[in-house]
C-alpha cells in the first residue's frame, strides 16, 4: 500500500529533499564553458560575519537577492550568487576575548598564537553554523565557491593590494590624530564611532599668568578636566578686547614643569562662547589638534593604551581617565583655580563595538589617501554605470565621497590580516612585498627584521569581495566572465564603510 499523504506540508522535509536534489544536480553553479555565450548575471553576498547566529535581517536581506539570483537564472543567464563569510577582525575578537573573560583569563595571559587558535576553533563552529542557516533558507548560492575573508587565496588577493597601493604612494604611514577604543586597545575609523549627545559639564578653571608676564589669571572651559594635563597652549581671539594685552604672553601649568603660550586664534575661538578664552590640547582633540598645526605647537599624549594616565600626566600618572578627571577638579580646587561648572549637553564618541568612550589620541598608523581612489568611484555614479536605488541616497553618496577623509587602515588586533611589512632594525627600510614572511631585508640582506603586529581594517579587505573571491591577481576567465558583478543588494548603513570602498577598489585595480 502506498505511503499516505501526510496530512499538513512538512516544510523540513520537502524543502530539504528538493534542496538536496538541486545541489546534487549543481543547478547553482554557474557555467565556466568558454563557448558559453549566455548574458551573465553576479550578485556577490552581503557576507555575514562570523560573530554569531543569522537573524532576521539577513533572512529578509538573502530572499531578495534569491528572488533576483533565481528570476535571473530562469531566464537562461549564466548566474552567480557569491557566497562567504567575513573575519570581522574586531568584532570576531571582541567576542572570543568575552569568552577568555569567562574564563578568568586575557589575551595577553595565553599569547597571540593561542589565541588564534581559539578564534578559529570559534570560525569553524560560528561559520559552519552560518552556512547551514543560509542552506536551509534555500539560498542557490554557489556553495563550491564560498569563500571566507581568511582563506590562504583571499589574503593572497589583500596582501597584493596592499603592496600595489603602497608602492604607488597611496598608502602611507604617519602619527595623526585617532580615535581610540580603550577597551579594545585598538585604534577605530571615524565610520566606527558613534556620537551620542548625553549629559555632562562644563568645568571652567584658571591658569595662572606668569610672574613676568604680570599675573593674573586667565579662565577657560572644558568637559574633559584630564585633558589639560596636555595643553600647549591658551588660545583667544585675536579681536577680542578683553585679552588684548596677553597676546604673546604664557600662563604657568600648575601640576607639570611647562608654560604655555597664549595665541591668537580665529578659526578656533568663538569670543562669544565661554570664557572666549580656550584651552588646547593638540594630541587630544581633533580642532585643538588643527590648531596646533596652524601655531607649531607641542603634541603631548597623556594616556596609555588602556586609557590610564602616562608619565606627561605628572602626579596623576597611573589613574584611570576617568578617575583623573575628578582628581585634577580636585586639585584644581585645593590650588583655588577651579571656577565651577555648569550642566552642558555634549556629544560622546562611542565605540561601535565595545560601546567604550574613545579618546581622540594622537597615535602612528598606516593609512590610504582616497581622494585619488573616491573621484573615479564618484564619476562612476555621475555618468551612470552604478546606479543607487534609492535614488536620494546618490546625494548622500557625493557628499561623503567629495568630503573623504584618508582612511585609517592598521588596527592593534590580533584577529585579522597582518599587514605585509618587514623592518630592518639595521637600515631602516621597509620590506613590503606579497609573502606570509620574509627571510631578510631587501635592501641590505639583514636578517634582524621584524613584521609589522597591527592587522589590516576588517574593511579593506572585505572591499576586495567582489574580484577577490574570482581569484584576482590572477587572470583568469573565471575573474573576466563574474566581475564585475550585476546587482548588489545591502543596506544603505554600510554605504559608505563597504560600498564606496569596493567601488574604489574595483575601479583602481580591475578599472571597472
């Protein structure tokens, strides 16, 4: 007798054995046949990262590229959906960092190596979880192809571009002014920083006028007290009649060996703001920090990766930031300089990812120059080979592409793309080529050389997705026949952090 029909749809077994049937026959793997002279149609996946579980959003997010990916492939297109996963340097680290803290231990108690092997024990485990998810969604991706941002192709394709950038003059190391995660002792992209307006105060305080300048005393304003104890200088407005007769002059800091100068500033100073009078610390705030530019000021960092006080914060070395800023209101008002306060709304720079105040802190990174990168990636759009549906966010688009900042790259992880740079402790030069290691240096054959520790931006290497997972550097048919690809389908929250990127790199490196 036959089977019976079940009396209501079973969708985990009808939907398994069709999905089985339709990969045993490779009905998603796209055609390679050189002969094979169908349109082509590509759309490489949004990769997840491997930090947890799919959610919904990824659930909504997949069936509309699947809608696409099979309407394509019905009409007889030659298809593609690219399937991956990425890294996800910080955030990856940051969860298996949370694991070792249940654990009673750090990072730094088990060593870099160690901890790498706990990562991936973890990507094995998150990863296949991911695609199992993505399968029983129905998804026809390529599963053959699936690739994940640390395979030994992929980081092939991020170390080649690196060396090609740095070799044309467009990356660059240099100590500029960053913003600092203190709980994940690395440095953060502007795009990783979230400005939150909360509450705080407004602390006005007085630096002394020095005994040869006459005396006295000058007041200014601050929401981070800490911070004078980087100060270089006193600025007011060089129209403003209440200081007229200070300029030139110095004020005496009243907890370290150091006078500061008063200068005259009118881009930074509003003498209608405040006490007109503004303190600057250039390796603490990024106007204080133009300023200093501008005046050839001393750049002073007073704080340890941790956040902690260093050695330029004099008595208040070792304290927490935080504690430090009660300390010096408290000294400050045992000196009788402290002039009061005052509620103020302020805008707080948060981690994205450890949700921790960052500090703006002058630091030595490893950066790229994106004008030259964001000018043909913006005509691209102008001239109407991409197309941003919806359209409103075009505008949005060029705003940010014409404003572009260079992009800070180097991250202090562990968790990531080492960048591929030796240094020679005998010469001085730089090795930079495309190898895991290096046997010596190129220029004088030493073997004292040591590999840059900071890993690359999760971002750029997810910005090679489209050409990287087609087996670029190499030539190929398979890199011609799917880059670039047809359609991609994301959010408008990564447009600028992995759109734009992608479109700068495909550009400058596959000219398309």
């Amino acid at each position: 007798m036959a089977d019976e029909l079940p009396k209501g749809f079973e969708p985990q077994t009808v939907e398994a054995r069709w999905y089985a049937h339709w990969v045993e026959h490779g009905v998603f793997h796209p055609s390679e046949d050189p002969d094979d002279d169908r349109p082509t149609y590509v759309l490489p996946m949004p990769l997840p990262n491997v930090t947890g579980s799919l959610h919904m959003g990824h659930a909504m997010m997949c069936t509309l590229e699947d809608v696409l990916v099979r309407a394509h492939r019905m009409r007889d297109y030659n298809t593609l959906y690219q399937p991956g996963t990425d890294h996800a340097g910080i955030a990856t680290q940051v969860v298996v960092e949370r694991q070792l803290r249940r654990d009673g231990i750090s990072r730094h108690d088990i060593g870099r190596d160690k901890f790498l092997e706990r990562v991936w024990e973890w990507k094995r485990e998150c990863g296949g979880r991911i695609v199992e998810q993505q399968k029983v969604l129905g998804l026809s991706a390529d599963w053959d192809r699936s690739c994940f941002t640390m395979d030994p192709t992929y980081c092939r394709a991020v170390r080649e571009a690196f060396v090609r950038l740095y070799h044309e003059g467009l990356i660059y190391r240099a100590e500029r002014l960053i913003y600092w995660d203190c709980v994940a002792h690395t440095v953060l992209s502007n795009l990783e920083v979230n400005n939150e307006e909360e509450n705080g105060e407004l602390f006005e305080f007085a630096y002394p006028i020095a005994a040869e300048d006459g005396g006295g005393e000058i007041v200014v304003a601050t929401t981070r007290p800490e911070t004078m104890l980087g100060d270089t200088a006193v600025a007011v407005h060089p129209d403003d009649p209440r200081y007229q007769g200070l300029h030139g002059k110095s004020v005496d800091h009243p907890f370290v060996d150091r006078k500061i100068p008063i200068i005259t500033d009118a881009i930074l100073v509003d003498p209608k703001f405040g006490t007109g009078a503004v303190k600057v610390t250039p390796a603490h705030d990024h106007n204080d920090f133009e300023t200093g530019q501008r005046h050839d000021l001393e750049l002073i960092n007073i704080l340890n990766p941790d956040g902690t006080i260093n050695d330029n914060g004099g008595p208040f070395q070792g304290q927490d930031r935080f504690e430090a800023r009660k300390a010096v209101k408290r000294a400050l008002k045992e000196k009788g300089l402290a002039k009061g306060s005052k509620n103020h709304r302020l805008m707080i720079p948060r981690s994205d990812r450890t949700a921790s105040i960052v500090e703006p802190m002058l630091s030595l990174q490893w950066f790229v120059k994106t004008k030259p990168l964001a000018e043909p990636a913006m005509q691209a759009v102008r001239d109407g080979k991409t197309v941003i549906i919806p359209e409103e966010w075009t505008k949005t688009y060029e705003h940010w592409m014409t404003n572009i900042l260079d992009w800070c790259i180097s991250r202090q992880l562990w968790w990531g793309h080492r960048i591929p740079v030796w240094y020679c402790d005998d010469c001085d030069h730089l090795t930079v080529v495309n190898a895991e290691s290096v046997e010596g240096c190129e220029k004088c054959g030493s073997k004292n050389i040591r590999q840059e520790e900071d890993v690359l931006d999760t971002w750029f290497s997810s910005a090679l997705w489209p050409f990287g997972t087609q087996g670029w550097p190499e030539d190929s048919l398979k890199l011609r026949r799917f880059y670039p690809a047809s359609d991609l389908e994301t959010g408008y929250d990564i447009l600028f952090f992995w759109v734009a990127r992608m479109m700068m790199m495909g550009i400058h490196f596959m000219g398309e």
